[in-house]
C-alpha cells in the first residue's frame, strides 16, 4: 500500500471512529480528497478486499456511494 492509500485508509478508519472529532477531520479530510485522481479507485479497492476490517469496508463504499450521488446522478426534474 503507498503512502496515499495509507493515509486514506486511516481517514476511512477514522471516519467509523465513535469520536465526533474524528469523524469530522475524517469527512473534511474525504471532501478534499474526492476530486483527487484515484479517488475512488482506490475507495472502491478498499471494498473489494475482504481481508480489511468490515467497518473500513463499510465506510469505503458508503463514501463511493456518496460520491456517485453527488458528482455522477443527475438530479431529478423539478
């Protein structure tokens, strides 16, 4: 795992913490990330690998979902 796939994979371990000031460096520090090359690559592979902890997992996908949400859905008619 590089360096920046290390980093990311604590912030989504982090962002499953049950600290509140965890949780919020974590999703600030995801908001910064998103629109960075590899982003979701990298969110998606985390949950692909089933060797890594189920909250990790849970978190990664939860992001991508998110993120699928927010940049690729098109909003509905009004």
């Amino acid at each position: 795992m590089d360096h920046q796939s290390a980093l990311l994979f604590t912030t989504l371990q982090s962002a499953s913490s049950q600290d509140p000031q965890l949780v919020k460096q974590a999703e600030q520090n995801l908001s910064a990330w998103e629109k960075e090359a590899n982003f979701y690559s990298t969110i998606l592979s985390f949950y692909l690998n089933s060797q890594l902890d189920e909250s990790v997992r849970y978190m990664a996908i939860l992001t991508l979902k998110n993120g699928i949400d927010k940049h690729w859905r098109k909003t509905q008619a009004k």
